[in-house]
C-alpha cells in the first residue's frame, strides 16, 4: 500500500507499484491536467511538482512515491489564478493547449527559484518541453510578465 | 474475421461494467438537458443540436441562403437545407452558438462565436459555446484546409444581423413603435428617442412568433460598427486550458471503461502470422487480446489493424501490449529504404513530367540564357507529431454507436464508423472534444474506428490510446519529396525560363491502389501558382508510387514547394549578383491581376482550395506589398555579423500572401538558432489578428521543425524513428526572441490563415543559413550538417 498526498488530499494505492504517477493521476484519480506526450521525458507534458519541484510523472514509478507530496496543474492555484495561470491569460499563450499544464507547471517551479529568470533561465528551465504549436515566444514573454508582477 | 484470443467471454472479467466505476463519466459539451422532443418531428440535425443546446428559448439555424427559426427548419427531401450552425438565445438572455468546426489552436471556437455575437450586438460576458456533433446536416466539417473563416464568414455575419433585426422587430413591436426607432446595443434593444431598453431575453418570447426579418433588409456591420471583428477577442478556453480542466481526447472518463493499446502493422500492408499472448494475459489487468482485422491497403481512414490488448487502466495495456508476441509477415512494402526511395525520386524529376503549367518555350529560354542555374532539392516524409497522440473512445451498445474523439471531422468519422461497423450512419454520434493539436492528422478517423470495433468486441466502452511511438510509427506521413529546379537568366539578370519539376508520393494514394503518382493539378498548392512574372515556364509532376499511408500535413505539398522555390529564388539572386528581397520584387514583376486558371494552368481544377478561381486571383500588388513589409520592418539589407544572416522568402498559399524576414544565429557546432523573424500576411479581411499572429508565430515555428530537425526515414518498410528522441522537433532554445507579425488588414475576401504561414518560413530559414554561413543546404533536414560551417570552404567563396 503507497500512501501519498495530491493536491493536499492523502490518498492510497495499491495497483501495479510500477504504475507510472502519469497514469495513477489520469486513471486512478481522474486528474487529468497532466498529461501523456511521450512517455520518455522528452516532451514534459506530464510535468507535476513533487515535494515543489517539477518532476516528469510518467518517470515517476508510484512504488518510489511513499509519503510523496504531489501537486498537479488541478492543484496549483486554489481558484486557478497562480500568476503564470494569468500571465498566460493575459498574454492569450495556448493554442491547442494540451502542453501547456505542464509549461505552467515547470514555469511554477523555476519562478519560485528564480523570481526575476533572465532569457537563459528560462530557455534552461523549458528548453525540455514542446510544444508542437510553437506558442515558446509567448510562454517566454508570459514567464517574464508573471515574475515582473510578483516583485 | 475478428478472431478472439481472450480468456475471459465476451464481456471480459467484470462484465458489461467493470468493477473500476469510480468516476463520474465526463462527458465534454453534452448538455444534461437533453431534449425529449418527439423523433418524427425533426431531422437528425436538429435534434443532434437540440440536444446539445436544450429546449426553449430562440434558436435560429445558419445556412446558406439564410437563416430560419428552428421550428421552420425542419428538413424535407424536397428541401434539403444544410444549416451550419445554430445560435439559441434562452429566456433568461444568454447565447449559445454552436461551434460546427473543431478546435484545434487554431481559436475557432473563439473567432466563429465572435462575429456571430458582434453582428448581433450581443455581450461577450452572454455568450456560451457549445461544439456541435458530427451531423451530415452541417456540411463538412473538416476543419482543414485553412477553411473555416475564408469558407463562412458571410454565414456567420447575416446570421448575427439577423438575430439583430429580429430583436429589433421585436421590441418595436412590443413598444408600437418603427424599427427604424430602435437599435440593439450590447444585449438590449434601445429605443432611441425615449431611452427606454428591453433586454434580449425578455424579447425572446416575442421573436419566437413574429416574422423573420427579410434578407433584403439585413444590414451587416459596416467596419466602423464593429467591436471586436479584426480587432481582438482572447480566446475562450483559457481558463480551463490554464487549470487543466479542459477535456481533450483522452481526458473523456465513461464508467467501466477499458483502455486498449493495439499492435500495428510495422510495414504498411503486412498481416499477422501468429499471435501469443499468453504472457500478456498474465499481466495483472489484462481482460483481454483481440485481433482487429487488417483493412485491405491502401485502406482510406480506416484502422491498419493487428492485435489490441484491453486492459482495465493504461498502464496495465502498455504492460499488457509489451508482453504480446505478434509476428507478422514481410508485406508488399518490406523493401521501401528511404535512400534507395531519394534516389529513385531523384531520377524520376530527371526526366521529363506532367505540366500543370507551361507558358513560352521554356527547352528554348534555358538553351539561349546568358546564364542557367540548376538545383535540386529534397525533403523528408514528416509526421505531424501533434502533442496529443491520437486517442479516441467509443461505447458501442444495442447497435448504436457512440463515440468521443478529437477529430477534425467528425462527419468523416461518423461515415467511416457507420462503413467500418455496417451500421446506419443516423446510429453513430461522434462527439468533438478539444484537440491536442491536429495538423492534419487527426482528419482521419481510423484510431475512432479502432476504439468502437474494440468496444463492439468486449462490450464495454473503451478508450484506444496511441502512444508517442505508435504515433510516430504508424501515422499517415506527410509525402517525401524531390525537386529539380532550372532557370535561365538574361544578361541583365532578369528571369527568362523556369523549369520546375517535383516528385512525391501522392496523397490520393491512400484512397485509390497502384497510383503512379502525383497528378499536375496539384501544383496549384503553391508551385503552378506562383507569382513570378517569367515568360518561359513548365511546372510539372513526375511519377512517384506510395509504399505508406501518405497524408495531409499542415500546408500539404506547399511545405516542399515552398522550401524548394523559396531556396531556388535566392540561388538565382546569388547567381544575378543581386539583393535578395529586390529581386524577389522584380521577379514578381509588373502590378497585375490575374486568374491564373486562364493564364498558362493545364486543366486546371474546377475550384481553388474550394474557392472560385475568380474571387482570389493572384494580385501581384498584395505580393509585393508582403515583401516590402518585412524588408521594411525587419532591417533588411543592414550588416549582420558572420554566423548571423537573414533570409527572404515570398509565397502564396491556401489564398493568402505571407512573406518572411527569419535571421538566423549558427553556432560553431552548426545549432541554428533564430533569434528573430518578421512576417507580413495579406489574407483578405482577418477576423481575429491575436490569432492569426499566433499561427504566423507557430507556423514559422513548425517550419523550423521541418526544416532543421524533422524526419522521418524508412527501412525494410518500417519508420526508422520512434519517439522525439529521435523525431526531433523545435524547441525553446531556438525559438525565437521577436516574431513581429503584420497582418495587412483590408476588407478583401478572406484567406486562410493555419497554412499559409509554413511553407515561406521552410525557404526564408534555409536563405538565412546561406547568408550566416555560406553553406546552401538543399536536403532537408538541416540537422548536423552545419556542423564545423566555419572552418569549410563555401559556396559563395567567403569562407
Ligand atoms: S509524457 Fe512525460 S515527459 Fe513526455
Ligand atoms: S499549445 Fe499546442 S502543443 Fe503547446
């Protein structure tokens, strides 16, 4: 039995140990923000914060989960307006959209270690996820717009 | 044939329903208010729309020729009315339009809701979306071709003006007073000379029996009355976008769902010879295996076929489908290599092709030149690699199927599915959700079919998920190509004789056995349609047979035409010794209207991308106005340092004018970066300029996949590549600081706006390359070709 907490609700498994944390989220909880781009940590679609830092779901095993802390895109804001939430609003971001939980999710983490990111943080912080769309311009100026209003 | 291999009956472990019912289905736009009106009184159409809009209140039905209340709509055989969208004002007021196109990044779902509502004066905080079934009573849906704008803009508008007038007879009627009194202004009618105001809601009740207003007397917004078209309007989906809550194919939950992973053929047109599935079944949530018959190539939109596993959760089908041992026979494509397939297209533009278009004498142009250039060029197949892998989900029960999908046509889907399972298509509802983006892939419905054959066999709803290899391997491809280029040049530098030729698989080879290939009217996708102003031309196709399902792909063959033409017209810049944009200009040459189906095209097609060849003939005025944008916006013709370069690039397609500026960053390594770009697009009048300057920004970005990263190669008939490990595509790094985007608004007919982008920005990247580096990379992709640029010799001597 793994027991952890998503979203601030604890919560219990006992399937396959090897289930990716990609999959428990989509299939068992019916999260799902988080999303499958590729299932080899390439895309970073699937992009959830463990312990508050991002982390790729479908690399994450659930048997190395016990007492995790997780946080999807459901539950990053309360009432959906984290400012990256509203910096990518703002700054009309998505196209399609499927990537983008997971670019806020990242974007979340490296906000919090660097409040003010320069260009090169930022192509560091996100130069692992794609997006198929091309929407990099506008994630790049929606990171920026968000970091500036928080300070 | 459909042999089972399960262990477990025909309902598998938990029966009908599985014991794994934890979830509320979620359901995407079906509105619970589902309507009980009686079947012989409406057609499917409307009772599809009814449903989904609920009862009471005003709805009005958009179709050609007009707009007619529902309750008036209803269809005959005599009367064969195709309404396209549905607009429904409820009594409390608020708006519901129905979104008949599918939403795929492209902001439909906020662009068509957007001039209905302005035409009508209505308050954007009023109105709701809701996205329409699969109905044969919308028309085609196929929301492809960059059409949905371009091909409705004149619908959505009268409908909004006729919603107007109706409010405004309404209130003039309520009041006693002439309609002329009266103005609708944001949700209200107003009379003008006392001020008093009657809210749309309240008029509902009225305009449900008065008189429709008469067409004639319809008056659509004039540029000035209008709030939002060619303005701005975000996007409607933001908020459940940002928050994760926005339901895209896979996210659709239906209790006792299974989840099923199917082995698909490796080689196009190979058949299972033995399946063992035995450690599969020992997989812990494995129900079960079912061999899904292979469709006869080349198959259409139908499923490839192989062997599905059902599982009750993904994961358990992934384990479930790694532990199948399927082998499968070598099948009439094993030997596609796709060096072999490079030389043999290189042969075949070799020789003489198929003319879409000829004028002159081009054999005597390029033999008294003063000067010839000659050079071919080549392109990979590609997949659209969208970020959602195609998925798709499926109840199918009492002979009625009911499917989940993200579709570009649900209509295609919802024939394919009723020809695939031999029902009636009135038994099939195929319902949209959002698409994870699209590209052209998701047009074909074969993965919907592969979830209700599943779901039919086991009995249970089921969700087909294809995962990122699957996609890779098993997609429809968009078409490899080969070019060869020739011109000659007068003394003075000017273009006299152009000789284009190109071979590639042809799309039509998933519809038809045995093609030879291309056929010359599909030059008119950006290659026989050019706006050069040469005297001597032959554009011709040449044969090239398909050993893959070849598909469309965002901008279809004008990627290739584009890269190739854009490359080959800085290659006779070089050669004219000339600046690059000046001699696009004269290339293009004097002001000039044209209808090219008259002028030089080979039996051309009845239409053009579905539009009258007479409504958007070429205007060389709107060409060159392109160009002269970007070199002005962009710092044309000011130095860059070496490693630095910008390039130019013109095209037409899909109805619309783009030109681009990109410069472009080398790196030593040969790592091409683009720090900025400048485009100008004319497309007629634009609606939404936010979003058509997010697809400029896209499209140059996928032309930046295309161009230096993606593609996909075969061996022994299988794709090479698996996964973005290895099917590389743009990413942050790259991509650009600026993309300074001018959109030439003006009140034409409109163009499109997805395509057009792409296939300029394939040529302007690969101009760049020449002038940061010298190097003319004529074979895509670009990849590690660059590698060590500095230290080389070059073309253009500089080293
Ligand atoms: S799905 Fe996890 S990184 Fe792509
Ligand atoms: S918005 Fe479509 S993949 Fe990023």
């Amino acid at each position: 039995m793994i027991t952890l907490t998503v979203n601030g609700t604890r919560r219990s498994f006992d399937g396959d140990p090897t289930m990716p944390l990609l999959w428990y989220l989509r299939d068992e909880l019916a999260l799902t923000g988080t999303k499958y781009g590729c299932g080899i940590a390439q895309c970073g679609a699937c992009t959830v914060h463990v312990a508050g830092r991002p982390a790729r779901a479908c690399q994450l095993k659930m048997e190395t989960l016990q007492g995790a802390v997780v946080t999807t895109i459901e539950g990053l804001h309360p009432t959906g307006q984290h400012p990256l939430q509203e910096a990518w609003r703002e700054i009309d971001v998505p196209q399609c959209g499927f990537c983008q939980p997971g670019q806020i999710m990242q974007a979340a983490g490296l906000l919090k270690n660097k409040p003010k990111p320069t260009d090169q943080d930022i192509d560091t912080a996100m130069n692992g996820h794609i997006c198929r769309c091309g929407t990099y311009p506008r994630i790049r100026a929606a990171i920026k717009a968000a970091a500036e209003k928080q300070s | 044939m459909s042999a089972l291999f399960g262990k477990h009956g025909k309902h598998g472990k938990h029966g009908k329903h599985g014991k794994h019912e934890r979830h509320e289905s979620r359901l995407p736009w079906v509105s619970s208010n589902t309507t009980p009106e009686s079947d012989e009184l409406v057609d499917s159409g409307r009772r599809s729309a009814l449903k989904i809009l609920g009862l009471g209140g005003l709805v009005l039905a958009v179709g050609p020729g007009g707009v007619r209340r529902l309750d008036a709509a209803a269809l005959t055989a005599a009367d064969p009315w195709n309404p396209h969208v549905y607009v429904k004002i409820a009594d409390d007021g608020i708006v519901t339009i129905l979104c008949h196109r599918s939403e795929m990044g492209q902001g439909i779902r906020t662009t068509m809701p957007m001039i209905i509502a302005d035409e009508m004066e209505a308050d954007w905080s009023n109105c709701r979306v809701e996205q329409a079934d699969g109905e044969e009573k919308y028309g085609s849906q196929n929301t492809d071709g960059s059409t949905s704008i371009r091909a409705f803009l004149p619908q959505y508008r009268e409908a909004g003006a006729t919603v107007r007038a109706l409010m405004e007879d309404a209130a003039a009627k309520e009041w006693g007073v002439a309609a002329t009194e009266v103005k609708a202004e944001q949700h209200e009618v107003v009379h003008t000379a006392t001020g008093r105001r009657k809210s749309f809601g309240s008029l509902v009740a009225s305009a449900r029996t008065m008189a429709m207003p008469a067409r004639e007397r319809l008056r659509i917004k004039s540029p000035a009355e209008r709030r939002w078209q060619g303005k701005a309007m975000r996007s409607i989906d933001l908020v459940p976008v940002t928050t994760g809550k926005a339901v895209y194919g896979a996210d659709v939950i239906l209790p006792g769902m299974k989840v099923a992973m199917v082995v698909r053929p490796p080689v196009w047109g190979s058949k299972v010879v033995s399946v063992d599935d035995s450690a599969a079944l020992k997989v812990p949530g494995v129900e079960k295996v079912v061999r899904i018959p292979e469709s006869p190539i080349p198959g259409a939109f139908l499923p490839l076929g192989g062997v599905a596993v059902v599982a009750k959760n993904t994961w358990a089908a992934i384990r479930g489908r790694e532990a199948l041992k399927v082998t499968w026979d070598a099948g009439p494509h094993a030997t596609y290599e796709s060096k072999a397939y490079k030389a043999e297209l290189e042969a075949s533009v070799a020789k003489p092709g198929a003319p879409g278009y000829r004028t002159g004498d081009v054999a005597a142009a390029l033999a008294s030149g003063a000067r010839t250039v000659k050079a071919s060029y080549y392109m990979p197949h590609l997949s659209h690699a969208q970020m959602e892998p195609v998925a798709a989900i499926a109840n199918v029960s009492n002979g009625k199927v009911e499917a989940w999908a993200p579709t570009q046509s649900p209509f295609d889907a919802r024939n394919t599915l009723a020809q695939y399972l031999k029902v009636e298509p009135a038994n099939v509802t195929v319902h949209v959700t959002l698409l994870g983006g699209a590209f052209g892939r998701k047009s074909k419905p074969d993965f919907v079919c592969e979830a209700a054959f599943l779901s039919r066999e086991v009995g249970a709803p089921v969700r087909v998920q294809w995962t990122r290899e699957d996609d890779v391997r098993n997609s429809y491809y968009h078409s490899v190509a080969a070019h060869r280029l020739e011109a000659s040049l007068d003394a003075s530098g000017k273009v006299t004789g152009w000789l284009h030729r190109s071979a590639y698989p042809t799309i039509s080879s998933v519809f038809a056995p045995n093609l030879p290939g291309p056929t010359p009217d599909e030059l008119i996708n950006g290659a026989s349609d050019v706006p050069w102003d040469i005297p001597n031309m032959s554009v011709e196709v040449c044969p090239a047979v398909a050993h893959v399902r070849i598909g469309w792909f965002r901008s279809v063959n004008a990627i290739h035409h584009g890269f190739a033409i854009g490359s080959f017209v800085d290659e006779l810049a070089q050669a004219a010794g000339k600046d690059s944009a000046e001699f696009l200009l004269q290339l293009i040459g004097r002001d000039r209207v044209v209808d090219q189906s008259k002028n030089g095209m080979v039996e051309p097609p009845k239409d053009y991308y579905g539009a009258a060849w007479t409504d958007y003939p070429l205007d060389t005025v709107r060409a060159k106005n392109v160009v002269r944008t970007v070199m002005e916006k962009s710092g044309w013709g000011t130095k860059l340092p070496r490693g630095r370069g910008r390039g130019i690039a013109v095209h037409r397609s899909f109805l619309s004018y783009v030109a681009m500026v990109v410069e472009v960053e080398v790196l030593p390594d040969g790592t091409v970066l683009v720090p900025k770009a400048t485009v100008a697009v004319d497309a007629g009048f634009v609606a939404n300029p936010d979003r058509a300057k997010s697809q400029m920004e896209g499209a140059l970005i996928m032309a930046m996949s295309n161009t230096l990263h993606s593609e996909i190669s075969f061996a022994q008939g299988r794709v090479v590549q698996s996964n973005y490990r290895d099917y590389q595509v743009a990413r942050m790094r790259a991509a650009p600081r600026t993309v300074d985007v001018h959109i030439l608004q003006n009140e034409g007919m409109p163009g499109g706006i997805g395509e057009p982008g792409v296939p300029p920005a394939c040529g302007a990247i690969a101009n760049a390359i020449f002038a940061a580096t010298g190097v003319r990379v004529r074979e895509l992709p670009v990849g590690r070709q660059l590698a060590g640029w500095s230290t080389r010799a070059t073309e253009d001597g500089s080293s």
